[in-house]
C-alpha cells in the first residue's frame, strides 16, 4: 500500500510542477519539469532531478513544502548555460571565462536552472492514489 501511494503522489508531483505551484507569491511559478531518480520506501525519501526557468526566493523549497515535502539537499547543478564544474571544492569558487561571461548578457539568455534534490515525503496520505 505505500508503494502504490509514493507511485500516485510522485505522478501528482510530476504533474504540479508542469502546471506551476502556488507558493505564496503574486502568481504561481512557471512550469518546470521533474523527474523522479529512485525513491527509498524505507525513509519515505525521492532524489529528484529538478529544472525550473525562474528563480524566486528558495522557490525549490517552497515547491516541495506547497505539496507537502521536506527538502532535506539542494544543489544547484547549472544556471544557464553554466554548468557545476566538479573540480571545485565546497565554498570554492573561480572567475568566468569570456566565453560564459558573454552567454549571460546576450539578449536571447534563458535561465533554466537544474536541481538534484533529495525530500522527504511528509504528508503522503494527502496524495490521491
């Protein structure tokens, strides 16, 4: 029984996010899409992968907490056409090159950002199965 409600409530998830949240601002945050990497059935947990194209104020924890989840980790794997570089250690930092520099101020710049994110399903019987 609570695989079959993880499975509807990660199906409503899903769909939530492709229609946009309410979290409490003016308007509801634009569609972004999600996609479930595994889920623990033991710990109630999902390791998420997250893109949105807007950046509101801790609008990924607001996301997850308007549907009644938890987020335990959040990081940011790009902004852009900025990607994460790997190499760099926790609270390190390096200077963008030209070439990065130039895609953030063209005029045709978009800004997705990708998440992977780890939450806790709290209120899971919330969820229509």
């Amino acid at each position: 029984e609570i695989h079959e409600r993880l499975v509807g409530s990660e199906m409503c998830i899903e769909t939530a996010f492709k229609e946009g949240l309410d979290i409490g601002d003016d308007k509801p945050t634009k569609p972004g899409t999600l996609v479930i990497k595994n889920t623990d059935l033991n710990t109630q947990t999902s390791e998420i992968l997250l893109t949105i194209t807007e950046g509101r104020y801790h609008q990924v924890k607001r996301s997850f907490e308007a549907l009644g989840m938890k987020v335990t980790y959040l990081k940011r794997l790009s902004m852009g056409s900025l990607t994460l570089d790997e190499a760099l250690a926790p609270g390190e930092f390096r200077e963008l090159t030209d070439i990065e520099l130039q895609a953030l101020t063209e005029n045709n710049y978009v800004a997705i950002h990708d998440y992977n994110v780890i939450c806790i399903n709290q209120q899971m019987n919330n969820y229509p199965v």
